[in-house]
C-alpha cells in the first residue's frame, strides 16, 4: 500500500500501511534528517520512501505538524487526494497539561 506523509513544508511517499500518530511522527523526524550510516529503527521498518508512484497509487495521507506551511503542490495533491474520496489524516500532537 502507497500514501503520503506530509510534515510541514515537507513530504515523503511512502510504502506500507497507514501509520498511527506516534509512528508517523517518528518517521518524519527520522527521515527529514540525514543520518549518514544509520539503520532504520526496528519499530519503522514496516515503512519505506518510494522514489516512484503514480498520483493513482497513493491509498493513504497522514498530515503531522512540520516547519513551513504545506507547498502549493502537496496542498493540491491532498485536494485530488481527497476528490477521489481518501480520507487525509491530520494528526495534531496531543496537549501538555500543566
């Protein structure tokens, strides 16, 4: 299965099943950071970055908070997304209470 994580002003396509909240954060956090001779950790390797997708084949979208806004074409890809009557998840991360 093939959706899209977006994060901020940034967007991955991505390779497996739609992950929950706590997994979609981590797998922003670990692929928007280039860590030169890292493994993926054990509890994101049901994921992977796809290089090539076709629009048709997106099946998913989780939207996690990011830097920047959304980029015009991510924000019209979730608009087509949404048209063909995918839900678009937008995961906000839960409160702190003082």
């Amino acid at each position: 299965m093939i959706g899209i994580l977006v994060c901020g002003d940034n967007h991955f396509i991505v390779q497996g099943p739609p992950p929950d909240r706590e997994s979609a954060v981590a797998l922003a956090r670990n692929w928007s950071l280039i860590q030169i001779g890292q493994t993926t950790p054990p509890s994101l390797q049901a994921w992977s970055i796809v290089t090539r997708a076709f629009r048709e084949d997106l099946a998913w979208a989780v939207v996690v908070p990011g830097d920047g806004e959304t980029t015009p074409a991510v924000a019209q890809l979730l608009e087509e997304l949404l048209a063909r009557g995918i839900t678009i998840r937008r995961e906000i991360p839960p409160r702190t209470i003082f």
